[in-house]
DNA sequence: ACCTGAACACCGTTCAAGT
DNA sequence: ACCTGAACACCGTTCAAGT
C-alpha cells in the first residue's frame, strides 16, 4: 500500500524496458498490432507517450523488443523439447527438425501480429539466431553439408519459424485495425460470390471449388485446414532435403 | 498546346482512374512504398489530394489497384509464354509451371514494393485469379486430383507468384521508406559484428558463414544468389509434388 | 534520472464550397 | 461532374521545462 519499496520487491511504479515490452505484447495480442502506438501503449500504461521514450529510443525499437519477446517465448517453448541429443541415429534430425518448428508455428499462433512485424526486422534478435543455429545443428548432426544447411534455410523460409505466406487467406490475421472476428465469413461469402460471377474465366478454380467443398455451400473458401497445409507444405520440403542429403552421403 | 481536345486523343488533362494508378507504380518504383501517400501521389499528378478520391475510393482502393496494375503485367508477360498446350505429354506440367513461375517473379522483381503490397489485400484482383487458374490447369493436365492442386498451391503459398518470404535478407527492398543502396554492406557488416560477438552462442551458424564464404571478408551475408535459392526451393516443392502426382496415379 | 505538456511535421479523410 | 482549400482526428517525434 506504500509507494516506498519493500525489500525483494521492486516498486509497483518502476517503469522499465521490460515491462514497456511486455505490456506493448499484451496490447497487440488483444488489440492487433494497428491499435499498437505510442500513445495507445503509454495510456495502457497509464502514463505520458513521451515517457517511453527514456526506454526505448523509438516506435523500431519497440517493435525489436516486441519481436524478441515472442522470439524469447518460442526459445522457451523449444528449449523444453528433447531434440538436441548428441548420440541420437543420424535420421532423427527430421522428426526433431519437424518438432522445432511446429513448435515455433505455436507459440506464433498465440500471436498473430508477430510474424508480420518479424518480416519487417532488418535486425534480429539473438533469441531468433540461436533458434536458427539449433536448426543448423539438427542438420549436421543429421550429415548435412554446410552448403545444403544453407540452401535448406532459404528452401525453407519463413517456415523454419512455423509461418508462411497463403495468399488467400480471407482471416485477416496480422494486419489491419478491425479486429472483428463477425466478418470473417462475410468475406468468405463476398470472395466466393465474386468468383461464381468469373466462372467461366477461371473455369478450373470454379471445379476445384466445387470438387474440394463438400460439407454445404457456405465453406467454400472456408474448408482449408490451416495446420494440415502447413504440414504437407513444410514434409514436402522435409523429404526433399533428405533425399539431396542421402544423395551428399554417396 | 491548345487546351482544347484534338480528335482522337484524349485531353491531356483528363484525370482517369487508369492515369492515377500508373503514376502511383511508377512512384512507388521510383521512391518506394514508405512515399506513396495520397499527397505525394497527387503532387505526381500536378493535382490536389482530394482529387483523387473522384477516382479511388480511399487509399485501400488504391492499393487494390496498383496491385491491379502489376497482376495484368503478370498476366499479360505468362499468357506470352506456349505453356497452355491442351496437346502436351504429362509430364508438360512441371516445366510449364516451373517457367510461369519465373515468369511472374521476374515482373515482381521489377516492382520490389509489390508483394509487400499483394500480401496485404483480402480481396484479389482478377488478374491474380486467373494467374492461379492457369496453373491449376496445368496441374490438371498433369494428372493431378484437385484434392492434391489444392494441397500443392498451400504448399506454394507465395512461391506460386514468384516470391518467397526471407527471413536473414539485409537488402530492405520491400520496406521501410529509405531507398538509399549505400548502406546495404553497412548493414552486413553490423550483422556479422553482431554474429562474431556471439559466437560461442551460435557455434554452427558462425561455422556455417566461415564454410559459405569464400570470396572474401565483406561478402559474409551477402553472398547469398536469391535467385538460385528462390529455384532450389522451387525444384523441392514441384519435385515433391511431381512424385506425390505419380502415386496418385497408382 | 525520470516524467511531462505543448508543439511540429506528417498521415488519411470529411465537408462545404467553388467552377 | 470534377476539383479545391480548410479543417479534423490521428500518427511519431523534438524540445524545453518541470520534479
């Protein structure tokens, strides 16, 4: 109930980076990363805009310390895994890779304004490096050369942080200001509506539609599994670098 | 010289939706996407900024067009290529996708800001869907269910257009409003400092660089040819795809 | 050392007014 | 019908001032 400290405890008052950081997380996962400003952070705060400053030297520096917050979260999460054993047999770099990753997609999933501020780092964070250098070591251990280490990096991109770009995803996730989930199937409906009228433009689309939604009318663009996808996607990429690495090992 | 209208020539006043969205891609090309704003688009014009809402709704509006603008570029250099043969064997549909691929990319790389711009829009253009449908008949053609299309354009994600996500990319080409390209080795060089100082914490990574590059010092992340990692990554997914087709087929 | 308020240079956009 | 200028509600950020 005093403002004076008590001893262990540091004073309720004491304005620092990390509770700046944490506090710019909190209000993003529950306002998406448009309500995410200077001003919105430091009322959530309860304190002046101009006073983040003597924490953070801009609005990039805040989104730096945002990403390595996540990027601490994801470290956390795949530290806890069991896959960085020395004498395990030389195929287990794939599950382990494959668990790494899932992983990271879950902890990104818990916020989806993060892979879209990672995008836009030129920087990264060392928790992030770190991350990327596991993933190097599961590969050699797993008898990859260097040079497929690092052309599996660029093969894999952002799906090595469990992420990728679907271009027709109508969930509006990362972006934007509009946090309404009440949307979501009015565009699915506007997109499909859309597309009935160029049927005969995009004839296969129209076919594939049809063919793929079998569970009524109003999941046509609904229906993917996002999960699923992202899986077939990233084992396509898997058994394909398993099979140049076998080819490396003669 | 006159003010007045010649015949068959339109006044060289007339303000068009068309106009409005070439002179937005040519700015956004020649200053980036940071400078694209209503005012200085107008500026470009000779015009005030609140004339261009007589010609786009708002500034989303006008995203969604010069997206337009780069997807009928797309569209118009694929549909030059010979790769919509209905006579063609199967196995026509790896090549031809391979190479419509390249093709939409090699128009995106024109226009850096593009897919930046492409993967924020919830709606699509037109030109983009029938983009898509034509590799979808193409995978037809090559025997695919439309079970496995669908699975293969999520497993393409953005790949499809001819872009992939980079995550360790220091080049800045989509982002950010500084176009200026001296200090593209300056920021290599702050990264790798930043590597060397934690490298007993990133041992493979360190390795890996030191393995990589071998064209001297200053080439240390920057050696990367993005356009043979973007193929290589390319080749694993169609490669995949291609052996997911023939089980498909028993 | 830390926090504040007013102010500046930008945004996108509304509105009432011009021709 | 098309274009305009002033104005509004936002940004990130600078600066001089408070304690």
């Amino acid at each position: 109930m005093t403002s004076s400290q008590t001893a262990g405890t540091a004073p309720r008052s004491a304005l620092t980076r990390a509770r700046v950081l944490e506090s710019a997380v909190v209000l993003a996962d529950r306002d998406g990363l448009g309500a995410l400003t200077m001003r919105s952070l430091a009322r959530e705060l309860g304190i002046e805009a101009m006073s983040l400053y003597h924490h953070v030297a801009n609005k990039e520096d805040l989104l730096d310390g945002v990403v390595d917050v996540v990027a601490a979260e994801i470290q956390d999460a795949v530290g806890r895994l069991d896959t960085q054993a020395d004498d395990a047999p030389k195929s287990a770099w794939k599950p382990a890779m494959r668990r790494q990753i899932l992983t990271s997609r879950a902890v990104l999933l818990r916020h989806p304004w993060a892979s879209t501020v990672l995008e836009s780092r030129t920087s990264f964070s060392l928790h992030i490096v770190r991350y990327f250098d596991s993933l190097i070591g599961l590969m050699r251990r797993g008898g990859f050369s260097y040079d497929l280490v690092h052309h599996a990096l660029h093969a894999l991109g952002s799906r090595a942080l469990g992420f990728s770009q679907e271009l027709f995803e109508p969930d509006g996730a990362a972006a934007g200001s509009a946090a309404g989930g009440g949307a979501e199937e009015g565009a699915d409906d506007a997109a499909t509506a859309m597309l009935m009228q160029m049927a005969e433009q995009v004839p296969h689309m129209i076919e594939m539609l049809a063919e793929i939604s079998h569970e009524g009318p109003e999941s046509t663009l609904g229906w993917c599994d996002d999960q699923t996808e992202f899986e077939f996607g990233l084992d396509i990429i898997l058994d394909g670098l398993d099979r140049l690495a076998e080819r490396e090992q003669h």
